[in-house]
C-alpha cells in the first residue's frame, strides 16, 4: 500500500479482473534439410523471403530423347545424386494454407545427407519455443535405419517438452507394396511418445516441376568437327532408319557420297556394323574424310545398332538447350514444353510438408479441435500409389502395434484427400486421434505461460481463486468456440484448486500450488454407420 504524506488528491487504480490465457499458435513447423546459401535456423513467413535468406532448389540436369518422329522425351540424369526437397517442401507447404515457419539449414548442396547434421538441427531446435511441428524433409533420403532413429529423437523432444507434434513420413521402396512400407516403419519407428506423433502415406505426385539451368538439359545434336558445315549426325535412339548426313569437305575432290552402295567409282560408302562403333573408330573416319579423295567401308549390318552405340558413346554429341534457342527454335521450344509437361519432370515429395500446410489452413479456419481429414490437398496431381480399402484398413488399424498410418486417397469427383487423423499411438482411447493431442498441447502450454504470474505469490485462497477463473474463462471461450463436448460449461470441464481438494498442508508446506484441470475434447467421426430397416406399412 502506498503512504501518504503529503496532503492532496491521489488516485489509484483497482484490478478487478483475473489475469488471462494468451493462446499459444498451433501450427508453426520447423523444417530440417538442406538449402541451396545460408546456414542455421532462421523464421521465415513466405516463399520469397526463403528464397532471400536460403536460396532455391538444387537445379537438375536432363537428358533428351530425340524419336524418329520427332517427338521427345526426359530422362532425370541426376534423380540418383540431387534428393534435395526443401526448397519443394516448401512450396507445397506455402500452397496448402502454410504460414509462419523456421528453416533449420543443415547444410547446403554440396553436402551429402547425413544423420549427424539432423541429430544437430533438432538440438538447435530444441532450443526454441515458438514451433509446434517438426518436418524431417531431407531426411527421407538416409538410410532407413538413420531415418527411424532420427524419427525416434523427434518424438523424444515432442515428448520432452509437450510443446510440439511430429509429422513423419513412411519411406518407400521400389517394387515393395504399401504393407510392406508400413510394416517396416512400424518395426523402426519404436514405441516411445507415440501420441505425439503421425505418420503419413503414400508418396504424392506433385503438380511442381523441378528446376533446372538451360545448360544442364542436353540434347542430341550433330559432332562438329570443323567451324563449316561438314559435320557428323546420328540419331540418339536407333529406332527408324539408320540416318548418316555428311556434308563434303570444303577441299575434298570427291563430293558426290552414296551410303546405299559400295561399287561406284569415286563415292563415299559409310556403313556401321551391328555390334556398335566406338569414338576412335569415328574420329578415325572423321580424319580421313578429310583427304583429297574418298574412301570405301565395307557394308556389315543394317548399321541401326551402330549408329545408337556410336551416338551414345559420344558425349559430345548432347548439347546444351541453351545452344538450341537461336540454332534449332523448332526442337528447343518442343523440349521447353516437355519440361513442363513431361512427367520426369514432376516432383515427388514425402507428403509431411503438403500434411503441415494443411494443418495449418485447419487450424486457421475451424481451430486446432477440427481434424485435419476429409481436405484436399494442393498442387498434387495424386498420390503415387493408389490406396484401396483394403489397404488402408492394414494402415489406419494394427492389432499388434497400434501404429496407425494416415492414408492419402485420390477419389472420383474430389481429388486427393487426406483421408486419416490418427496419431501412432491408434489403439488408445485417449490420444487415438490427432486432433485430440494437439488440442490437449495448446490448451497445456497456454495455462502453463499463463500461469507464470503465480509463481512466488502467496500460496492462499486470493491465488488460487485468480488461477481458477483465468483459467476457467479460457476453456469457456474454448468451449463456447466448439473444442469442448457437452451442453453446459460443467460438462465440459472443470478447473478444482484448493486446499483439501488437490493440496495438502504438507503440499502448501513445500512450495506446492496444483491445479486439476479436466477437458471434454471434441473427437471426430471417424466411422459413419447409417442403418436401415423395413418399417411396417401402417396405412
């Protein structure tokens, strides 16, 4: 209380309210990979400024199939060596409704993924308080026991601190089903803190193309061998007839060449054998073309297995699409739209990245309560997998370990859907769906915050009943919103504080002040069973 000693008018002002519950933000992810600049871990709210701080993604490099009908083809040179999905990831997170999130760079492109550089990321991220999700991107290109170690650690920390919730992805495998991807990931995945996490399936083809330089798309074009238009060209595939064109040299005394015969009188007779034409040989032919006189091979072969051998044996045959702009507009423009369009050219992600943007635009739009399900995901042209009924009962529902798999599903008429809620710890009555344990992690870290004020006040009545009502107001206003179940406030939930009731004197006598709060949480209709019977005719 104030002390007045000098005479006149003094105000002061009352609080007759409890202090109030900030709620905390539910879905901040923090991705873990790797970028093309930068290092360590910064907040980012859009593309562009990832792109600023973190750069784009690792351009690939394509080969080109010229067919003897002209069309073309892509073949993804380097699908084996760049795995770099951050800059994708992102994008597909910013699609499906993504805000706010943190970057943890774990190196750049030169780097090869390593389980090391995670386990570090996910120290540093430890260390912050603001994200609720953790996204392992790049690490779905490590071995899968470095993956599921790793998935371990993240689970660990959600656990630990109660803050956050991890989204994994299940690696796939070549030639193996969607049980069997399954099966593997619940035999690694462990069975710590599985509430606190959610696994997702299968792969998704996205409508993202991947980047790429005009320098490192090449394409099959004539060896020249000389600044004039003497030059060599094969066709790249074999397919059609073995094409040979040759312009005479400048100084040469012949300049009348025929490829169908070898008995004329002053021609030139060029034929590739069956088995293949090694460089040496053509750079042979290349020099002797060259005399003042022509020459004469003997025919063996239809010469079509010669002329794919010997163009494929040439790199310098691949030219870059850059080279093609002015040269060939015809070719260059049919390879610019095979880049767009062609299907080696579409990204596959892990669908963790699409699964946080859309917990994200869920959250926004009807709150942390609503299931994250029955919601269409962007920018996908479908998953790469179908998933059948079947299939996603084994997924969604294992007797023996309880780890439920979300499924992705492309249906008729609406697209890609997420079609599963489940956390892995699916067997559970409490913290079977997602939806229930982020709810219950919102609600949790909030009072806990709000709570702070409390710390080192007298542990009496005054207190606790400032406790109780600030907390009692943030489940009403929760309750009121939809996130609670039941008719009235008491069914819903209840906040006891008091000595007698959740205190001892022998509590009060060590610093102990506890609160038992209690929550109704909304869950959501997985299994909708309509039935139906005759009813008797009564008129």
């Amino acid at each position: 209380m104030p002390t007045y000693n000098v005479p006149g008018v003094w105000v002061e002002e009352l609080s007759l309210l409890p202090p109030s519950v900030a709620q905390v933000a539910t879905a901040v992810p923090a991705f873990i990979g790797y970028t093309e600049k930068g290092s360590g871990v910064a907040r980012i709210t859009s593309l562009l400024e990832y792109e600023s701080q973190f750069g784009k993604a690792n351009p690939s490099a394509y080969s080109v199939t010229v067919a003897g009908d002209g069309s073309v083809s892509l073949t993804r040179s380097d699908a084996s060596t760049n795995r770099f999905l951050m800059y994708y990831a992102l994008t597909l997170f910013f699609r499906n409704g993504g805000g706010p999130c943190y970057i943890v760079s774990t190196g750049n492109y030169s780097a090869t993924p390593a389980k090391a550089a995670f386990v570090t990321g996910l120290g540093q991220l430890e260390q912050l308080d603001e994200p609720t999700l953790i996204v392992l991107v790049d690490a779905i290109n490590l071995s899968k026991t470095d993956y599921y170690d790793l998935a371990q650690q993240a689970l660990a920390q959600c656990g630990k601190l109660a803050d956050r919730f991890a989204i994994l992805d299940v690696p796939r495998e070549d030639n193996k089903s969607l049980r069997d991807d399954a099966t593997s990931f619940r035999n690694g995945v462990g069975t710590n803190y599985l509430s606190y996490g959610a696994a997702y399936h299968p792969f998704l083809l996205t409508s993202l193309n991947y980047q790429y330089l005009e320098s490192g798309v090449k394409v099959p074009g004539p060896l020249q061998w000389s600044s004039g238009t003497n030059g060599f060209l094969v066709s790249r595939t074999g397919s059609g007839p073995a094409r040979v064109k040759v312009a005479a040299n400048a100084d040469a005394t012949v300049t009348t060449f025929d490829f169908d015969t070898t008995t004329e009188s002053g021609t030139l007779s060029i034929v590739f054998p069956a088995n293949g034409l090694s460089k040496d040989a053509v750079t042979a032919w290349n020099a002797s073309s060259k005399a003042k006189s022509g020459f004469s091979v003997v025919q063996v072969g239809d010469g079509s297995a010669g002329v794919k051998a010997a163009s494929a044996d040439l790199a310098v045959a691949q030219l870059p699409l850059s080279s093609l702009k002015t040269t060939n507009t015809g070719l260059y423009n049919k390879v610019k739209t095979a880049l767009a369009n062609d299907p080696a050219s579409q990204v596959v992600l892990p669908p963790s990245s699409a699964i946080a943007g859309i917990y994200a635009r869920v959250d926004a739009e009807r709150g942390v309560w609503k299931a994250p399900a029955n919601v269409s995901v962007s920018s996908v042209i479908g998953p790469v997998s179908n998933v059948s009924n079947d299939d996603q009962a084994s997924l969604n529902v294992d007797p023996d370990s309880g780890k439920s798999i979300n499924a992705i599903r492309s249906f008729t008429g609406k697209g890609t859907l997420v079609w599963g809620s489940r956390t892995l710890l699916g067997n559970d009555n409490e913290w079977r769906y997602v939806p229930v344990r982020r709810l219950f992690i919102m609600i949790e870290e909030s009072t806990r915050k709000a709570s702070a004020f409390a710390v080192f006040e007298p542990n009496d009545a005054n207190t606790w009943l400032k406790v109780k009502a600030m907390i009692g107001s943030y489940l009403f206003g929760l309750w009121e919103q939809g996130a609670l179940a039941g008719s009235k406030p008491e069914q819903a939930y209840f906040v006891n504080v008091g000595l007698g009731k959740t205190m001892t004197a022998q509590d009060i006598l060590e610093g102990r002040m506890i609160v038992e709060i209690g929550i109704a949480a909304v869950r959501p209709a997985e299994f909708i069973i309509l039935r139906f019977s005759h009813k008797m005719q009564e008129a």
